[in-house]
C-alpha cells in the first residue's frame, strides 16, 4: 500500500474526495479502497455499485496493479 500511496496526493479523511468525479458531495456514497486508500462514489464507478460491498474492497487501479493473475 505505501508504494501505492505515494503515486497520488494523499488527503486526510476529511478532505478525501472522489477519484474520478473529483468532489465530495454525498461522502455517504464513497467508498475507500482498501489497497490504496482513494476514495470513489458507488455510482461513478463503472459498473456503479447500488451498495457498499461486504468485506474488503479495492478499487479497479489496485486490482491491476495488486491483484493480477499471473
């Protein structure tokens, strides 16, 4: 994760917005990647999401980066 983090700005929890639309309106629709920390709304993302998901999540950027099948 620190590898990951240090790529982007990093912001505390209260600035933290979401990594594609750029705001933070509706900081109850954001969602936290559990890899790199960047925060997203559930329906910016592609496919949105109508919910939160249960357990962990990361985000599409960390999948590849973290999560690929070798």
């Amino acid at each position: 994760m620190i590898v990951s983090v240090r790529k982007y700005r990093w912001q505390c929890i209260e600035c933290k917005c979401c990594s594609i639309c750029g705001t933070s309106d509706n900081d109850d629709q954001l969602l936290f990647c559990d890899d790199c920390d960047r925060g997203y709304h559930m329906y910016c993302l592609s496919p949105p999401l109508a919910s939160p998901p249960e357990g962990s999540w990361s985000c599409r950027l960390c999948i590849a980066e973290f999560h690929r099948r070798d």
